[in-house]
C-alpha cells in the first residue's frame, strides 16, 4: 500500500476521535448532572421538614425565537435551633426549562402562598441549606439519560469503533507485507477460509439502530402530547410518523434477535480460497442447529459495489447490486453441511475493500422457510482474479462442483414462473407466458408508501417557506418515483413462441403487440432489470437484426429464470423443440 494512502488511514482514525470527543464530552457532563441529582435526592431524604414564611415567588419566562422556558423563584425565611435563617433554593434541579408543567404548576401552588407558612427541608448538618421541593424529577433526569445515551453512547461508541479498527488496520498491514501479492490472504477470517454469518452482529445493529431511534422520538408523545394531539393542530398529527417507525424498528430488532437465539450463528467453510472470477466459488454451510427445511435453502450470490456520498449528516450509504445468481439446494444429511458452488462469471469485478468510499464486495445468503422466524444468514467472500481465471463459460462452478451439484433442486422453469407471480400455457403450436400487472404486491407497495411519504414532503416545501428550488428539485425526483410506481403496478407482458416465430406484447397495460420470425430474431438474453433492497430482478430482453432491442418481461426473479427461460424461448423459436 502506498505510504500517503497508508498515513491516510492512520489519520482517518485520529480525524474520528476528534470526531466523538465533543458527543463523549455532552455525554460525560449530562451523566455528570444525573449523578449529582440523584446523589442530592437521597441526601435530602435525611433533611427535616420545618415550618418557613414564603416572602416572594415568581414565575421567569426565557423566550427566544425557538422555544420558551421557565423557572420559579422564592425567597423564605425559616427558624432552626432558634436561629433565623432566609432561603432562595426551590427545588432539587436549579435552572429554567420546559420540560413538562413542572414550574407552572409549582409556581400555582406556591403563589396562593405568598406570604403564608410552607414547608421546607432543612440540612441538619448546614442548616443554611435549605429547599422547598425536594422530590425528583423524573422526566427531567430521562431528559438527561436521553442525552447520556445518544451522546456519549455516539461518542464513546465512536471512539470504541476507531480503537478496534486501528487494532484491525495493524494486523491487516501485518498480513499484507506477509503476502503482497496475494490480497484474499490480507484479512485473517478470509485466510483461514471460515467465515462467520452476521447473526449476531445484525441483531446488535438492529437494536442500536431501534434503540436510539425510539429513544428520540418516544420523546415526541411525552413532551409534545399536547401539541400532538391538539384537534386544531392537524399537521402536528405528523409527528406520529416517527414512534410509528421505532415501532416498526423495534419489531425488526425482536425478529433479529429471536432469528440469533433459534439458530445462532452459521459458517461458511470455503473449499475454494478465494472465490475465482471466471471461475469456481464453493463452500459449505455449516449451521449451529440442524435445520431441514422442506423446500431446502435459497442460495444468493451478489457482487454489490457499497460507496458513500454526501457529506456531514447528509453522509449516506449505498449498496448497487451488480450480479446476482440464486439457486435452490437440499442439505447433506451424510455430512450435516450445505453443499454450495457457484461459477463467477469473467465480467464481474473482484473484491476491493481499499477504500471505504468506494468498495466491491462478494456476498453470499442462504435462507430458508421454516417454522416461526426464517432461516437467513449471510457472509462477505473474497472472490479475486488468479491464475486459474477463465474466459470460457462454464456450468456452476466447473467439474469439481459435482458434489454440490449432487444437492441442488432443480425447480422446473413454470414452477419458478408461476411462483413470481407469472403463467404458462400451452398453445396448439408452442407455448406462452404470461406476466400479468402487479406481481409483485410488497415491492409495488414499498414503493407506493415511499412515493406517498415523498410527495407530502414535496407538498410541505411547496407551502412552507423554502426556496422555491428545492420543491422543483424534489418534485421532480417525485415525477421520477412516480414513473415506477406506474411500472411496478401497471406493466404487463406476453410472450406467444411457436416454432420459426413468436408474438409478444410489453408496456403499461399491456403495450402493442409485435411479430417476428425467427429469422427477425438475433438474441433472446436476460439483462440487468430494477433492484429492491439488496433484491436484483432480471429482464428478459429481445434482440433483433436491425439492432434494435426491446424488454419483453420484466421482474423475473433470478439471474438463473432469465437465463433458462430465454433457452427455453430460443430452443423453441429456432430449433422447434417444445421443453
């Protein structure tokens, strides 16, 4: 690695402690204010009640263009040991704010005693000290706890991450001066050629994330209600969208966490080190519990390029599907494991972890239906260029996949079809398939809420105050969602194929019908479709002589459906053979 790219790094992990020191700090001093409250609280439990004269109250309001805050002050005089003591302290916590009615409601109470006897509390040990309102506040101390958590959570969890990377950095730099030329050897759960499912960190992931999300937003019904739910406030009714999603991610953190303790966690034993492109990648599945699913295992490999845009809070991350290829295998009872192999194709990019910003990573799945929470588990594969590269095509993953072969299911091609939603009839001369509209219920859906979700915000600028350039630029990535919601709801297909010539009608609604022969025809293929989530659907496209070249099924569920059925279109098309 060059030594600028190398110091980079270093100063990478030094850039993220700056990064989380000031949230450590917010969380140190919020924890700080906690602590001393409640250690306050418990000494105050010893302190003795006596009678005071209240002198004075009042209620400060601190305005400024954001919010308003208030505060009560007092002044007492009181009598301990005969002695004349005066007292200006209220309550535990000292300062303004607008946490609930707390100073509103106090300062109600005490106003109707100007001037008459109140009790207070006295410190027998300093009986200069003394308070009126002694009690916790506990929706104050969890406004604190909130800032603890999210704070020094970030910033100590930050710091955490940055001190176990550069551990990571230091070992990883060891591993690739010991083998420069050999990069699938530069991470030491590749090098060993066992590689560990994410179960378990993908249940901690999804607690953190639903943790901290509800953490801000349950907020939102304890301190707002009132706004909230105020029947002349309608647009506050908004705000519920955000306890709605931590319900949501609170559900996926439970499944995750059922899905870890039902299973545990899985490993991927490679047989081939690494995985070659233009050539084998195969493995075994070995599970922690045995797992017999009735239909077997979906096996899922995806070449995915993950990179990072924006910058500040606006920074996200983003994960395009480049290749994917499933298959359907049974486990081996003999052995206990799950037999995988896949051929990478020569096209597809090797892994490139480099840099952060911009990588290519190989990631397998396996997932299974059974009872209660599903089987899923997935693993990152180094796949890399070698020696053994091949520009030839191949079946699977060559001749040493034959025992991996011996498992897999074969799901007949109109099984495969009609299970994504699509038709297969037999005509007097061929066959025909049929794609109707709306076959895909939850992405159509998913789709639709998103669209809905970003038309209101479109809405929202559009009748707030902001520049009139953000709601053009926001409608107009809204006319573009709009498009595939259309798409994802209203396209339809058919292809009609007979020996020497086929008819096939694609569009919204179902589109014009064309006619070829099989001598118009120059290729039938699949081709890269619409991606969903970390879901990659094929298209079946149609090429002919004039080179021209039109999508004539859309949303096919897998590379391998694609591929099969545009064989079996072609065998019929050219060689008239009915499958």
């Amino acid at each position: 690695m060059p030594a600028q790219k190398k110091r980079s790094r270093w100063g990478s992990v030094g850039c993220l402690f700056l990064f989380a020191l000031p949230f450590a700090g917010v969380g140190v001093f919020m924890g700080y204010l906690t602590a001393t409250a409640i250690v306050d609280w418990y000494s105050m439990r010893s302190w003795v009640r006596v009678d005071a004269e209240l002198v004075a109250v009042n209620l400060r309001e601190h305005s400024d263009s954001d919010s308003t805050t208030y505060e009560v002050t007092a002044s007492y005089r009181y009598f301990h040991d005969t002695r004349e003591y005066t007292g200006s302290r209220v309550g535990l916590h000292g300062g303004a704010d607008n946490i609930g009615d707390y100073h509103r409601d106090l300062y109600s109470e005490l106003s109707s005693r100007r001037g008459k006897t109140v009790s207070c509390f006295v410190d027998p040990d300093d009986p200069s000290q003394a308070v009126l309102h002694r009690g916790l506040r506990f929706e104050l101390v969890g406004f604190y706890l909130l800032f603890v958590i999210l704070f020094g959570g970030a910033g100590f969890g930050i710091m955490a991450t940055g001190l176990y990377g550069s551990r990571a950095l230091k070992r990883e730099e060891a591993l690739k001066a010991l083998h420069p030329e050999e990069p699938w050897l530069h991470k030491q759960e590749w090098q060993e050629g066992r590689i560990r499912s994410s179960t378990r960190a993908a249940f901690i992931a999804s607690a953190v994330f639903a943790g901290t999300w509800n953490l801000i937003s349950l907020p939102v019904l304890v301190f707002a209600h009132e706004q909230v739910f105020d029947p002349d406030n309608r647009i506050a009714l908004i705000a519920l969208m955000f306890p709605a999603v931590g319900a949501g991610l609170a559900f996926w953190a439970g499944r995750s966490f059922v899905r870890w303790r039902k299973f545990g966690e899985s490993t991927f034993e490679m047989r081939t080190l690494p995985g070659v492109i233009g050539g084998p990648l195969e493995g075994t599945l070995r599970t922690s519990v045995d797992v017999r699913p009735e239909n077997g295992f979906e096996v899922t490999l995806s070449s995915i390029r993950r990179y990072r845009s924006g910058s500040g809070k606006n920074r996200r991350t983003t994960e395009n599907v480049l290749w994917q290829s499933s298959y359907h295998v049974a486990r081996d009872r003999s052995h206990g494991g799950v037999p995988l192999a896949f051929h990478v194709p020569f096209e597809c990019s090797p892994t490139d972890v480099d840099d952060t910003d911009n990588q290519k990573i190989w990631r397998l799945e396996v997932a299974a239906s059974v009872r209660g929470v599903d089987y899923h588990v997935q693993f990152d594969v180094p796949v890399f260029r070698t020696e053994y590269s091949s520009t030839e095509p191949a079946e699977e993953a060559g001749a040493n996949a034959a025992p991996a072969r011996a498992y897999r299911i074969e799901v007949p091609l109109a099984q495969q079809l009609i299970k994504s939603g699509a038709r297969v009839e037999q005509t007097t001369s061929g066959k025909r398939f049929v794609f109707p509209m709306a076959r895909h219920l939850g992405t159509a859906a998913g789709l639709s809420v998103f669209f809905v979700v970003w038309s209101a915000i479109c809405v929202g600028l559009w009748v707030s105050d902001a520049p009139r350039l953000f709601p053009w630029v926001f409608g107009l990535f809204d006319a573009l969602l709009l498009l595939g919601v259309l798409d994802v709801w209203f396209f339809s297909s058919h292809i009609e194929v007979r020996p020497g010539g086929l008819t096939y009608a694609a569009g919204l609604f179902g589109g014009r019908r064309r006619h070829l022969s099989s001598s118009d025809v120059e290729k039938v293929g699949p081709k890269r479709g619409m991606q969903s989530g970390n879901k990659l659907f094929y298209q079946l496209e149609i090429r002919e002589r004039d080179g021209s070249a039109r999508v004539a099924a859309k949303r096919l569920p897998d590379l391998d459906t694609a591929e099969r059925l545009a064989k079996e279109i072609e065998s019929i098309l050219i060689g008239g053979v009915l499958p």
